[in-house]
C-alpha cells in the first residue's frame, strides 16, 4: 500500500458493535450495508479512502469461536456522520469443488437489517490528499470503486479541483453506485467519468451505459487526460492494479504521484524495480555525530540512522534493500513480525494482531530512540 504522506496519529482503536440499518443490492454481485455504532460515543470520523476491519465469526470448532479479520472500503461521503457504509462484491466460488468466499457470503447471505457486526477503524493510508491543489485521477476495477466513490464525495465538496472517474468492471449488471457517481459528476462543473466495459451485454450498448469497450488502454487514457501534473489513485484486482500501475509508468508518472490499495496482500507493481532483491547487503555502519537514532538490522548486518523520512521500519527496511515479509502494511495480518532484540518502538496504528514480549509489528511502528531488530 502506498500513499502520498503517512498518517501521524494512532487511530483509536478496539473493536465495537456496529448496527446495519440499511442493506441496499447495487447490482448483481455488489450489496451495500449501512452501519452506525450501537453506542453513539464509538462513531470514528474517517477520511476517504480509509476501510473498517471486520471481525466475522465462521463456523464452530469444537465448540470454539473462530473469527476472521477482512477489510471493507467505507464507500460513503466522510461528511456522513454518524454512519458507515460498505459495498461487498459476493465472492462466489471462482470453480465448481472450491468454497465461496465465506466472509462475503456470510455478509450477503446472513445479515440483515437490525443485526449487529463487530468492526475496528478507521484505518489505512490510501487516503485523498486534501491539500493538493493538482487534478485527481481515481482508477478502479470491479468493486475497487468504493474508496474512489467516497473520494469522489470529497472532490464534489471542492469546488476548484478537477477530477476524473475511471471505471472498468464487466459489463452494466455488476456496476455499482453508477447513479449516486452521476449525481456527483452533476453537482459541479470539472467533474468527469469514463466507464469501460469488458464484455457489454446488448441492454449496455443500446442505452449507452459505457464508454470504450474491453480493457483500459493507453489510447483511453491519453485521450481522457490532456497534459497536466495528476494525483492518481488506483484500486482493483492485481492484474488491474499492474497493467494500470505500469502504463502510468510508462506515461512517466512519478511514483509519488501514484497513490494505491490492493486487495488482500500486497502484489508486487514493479517485479524488475522496487522490491527486487538487492545485491547481498555488506556489514555497513552509517554513522553520525550525537546522539542519532540507529536502527540495527542484526541478521543482515546491518546498521542505519533513522531520519524519519520512512513513514515504518518496514518502508526503512526497505529503503536499506532489505526485503522483510508483510501483506497488509496495516498492522492487522501479523505477516512483517519481527523480533525485538532492544529498544522501543511506537504505533501509529494499534495492532490488532496479539504481539508477545520483544515482537513488533513493523508495518505500524517507528523508532522511539535506537533500536534492534533481528532481521
């Protein structure tokens, strides 16, 4: 997950009961549910883009509770206070003899209207820079809109930025929130939308549901974009993600200039670039005059002073060439634990993976003075 600045503040955290007051089918996989605290002291104000972290419990296991973790976008306006809504793709089996996805059929099979779900957040990074003055491009895949429609509420609350809305999914039966984005597009001038459909029924071409047909090419986006200085922000399925992420690249986007979100772990954009092994790191000390913050990479040899450009230790680790485990980059999976050897760390998002004495996620965490790490 990349974004253009990293959050400095630790979000309040702990599960608490959320409520659905309304659940809404968007199209023919995609359901919305309307969710506000049980308690109205737990609303959480979030910024666009951010998602909520459910726990959904599955089947019994000699008679033990098993719950799962997974993240959904908030796909609603931030201005919405005091309620939450998420949109959830019904995962079906992707082939006969496999499961369906149980967290999403749960939601869209099981919970109804009145029922209460356990949720921690706001959380994540991928979040709308405000006070950017720059043109916003949101590039999404299926059910990838979500955060982009709950920025798209932003920009429409900006009057001076422009803005355009990407959308590639199948075909107009599993378009979600297609006339809430109409709405928006028509609250101001500078707003726009192109939508592309892969395979467009016969109903999509007759009532001229969609703009270019099969994939987003760079004829498409060329032609959509005059030359300008974008933000662009992607998020969708991983081969959406890497075809979209490297025809930025080839267009010569900055990096910095290219805010994403995966679903479920993170996938590799450059494979050739920023996570390729590096050359085996040599015994290398950096160092400096006073008292500098150190980081030791202990197994690696490794020792650098930490300036506080990284947003973790987990970026740190890897602006050294240093290529430890993570998946979610949120503090929730538990993939990029490490073992503590000295030092403290502090989280500017709270954990919600149990850590025992001397772990540290680092993901979520940075230095509070010199510190060692076994890796």
């Amino acid at each position: 997950m990349n974004a253009f600045t990293a959050r400095d503040t630790i979000a309040r955290s702990g599960f608490r009961d959320l409520k659905v007051v309304a659940k809404v089918r968007e199209s023919a996989i995609i359901t919305s549910f309307h969710i506000e605290p049980v308690n109205p002291e737990d609303w959480r104000d979030f910024e666009p883009g951010q998602f909520l972290v459910f726990k959904i419990p599955m089947p019994q296991r000699a008679g033990e509770k098993v719950y799962v973790l997974r993240n959904y976008s908030v796909s609603c306006s931030p201005a919405a206070k005091g309620r939450y809504r998420i949109s959830v793709k019904r995962e079906a089996a992707p082939a006969p003899g496999l499961p369906d996805g149980a967290s999403s059929c749960f939601l869209h099979d099981r919970i109804d209207v009145g029922d209460i779900l356990k949720a921690e957040g706001p959380r994540g990074d991928f979040v709308l820079d405000k006070a950017s003055l720059r043109p916003v491009v949101l590039l999404s895949g299926g059910v990838g809109l979500t955060p982009m429609v709950s920025m798209l509420h932003a920009l429409a609350a900006m009057p001076d930025r422009r803005a355009v809305f990407v959308h590639a999914c199948e075909n107009g039966d599993v378009h979600a929130l297609r006339d809430e984005v109409a709405g928006l597009l028509a609250a101001r001038p500078g707003l726009s939308a192109h939508y592309c459909y892969r395979s467009p029924s016969e109903r999509d071409r007759a009532d001229g549901h969609f703009h270019s047909e099969g994939m987003i090419s760079k004829d498409v986006l060329q032609r959509l974009l005059p030359i300008d200085d974008y933000d662009f922000y992607l998020c969708g399925p991983p081969p959406f993600m890497q075809a979209i992420y490297a025809m930025l690249r080839e267009f010569g986007v900055p990096k910095h200039r290219i805010a994403y979100e995966f679903f479920g772990p993170a996938t590799v954009l450059e494979p050739d670039g920023a996570r390729a092994p590096a050359a085996p790191a040599r015994p290398t000390r950096i160092e400096s005059a006073g008292e500098a913050t150190t980081v030791e990479f202990r197994k690696s040899g490794l020792t650098a002073v930490w300036d506080g450009k990284a947003a973790s230790l987990l970026d740190f680790a890897e602006d050294q060439g240093l290529l430890p485990e993570f998946s979610c980059r949120s503090g929730i999976c538990g993939t990029c634990k490490s073992r503590l050897v000295s030092g403290e760390v502090a989280y500017f998002e709270e954990p919600l993976d149990e850590l025992g004495a001397g772990e540290v996620l680092l993901c979520c965490s940075r230095p509070s003075g010199s510190v060692v790490l076994d890796i």
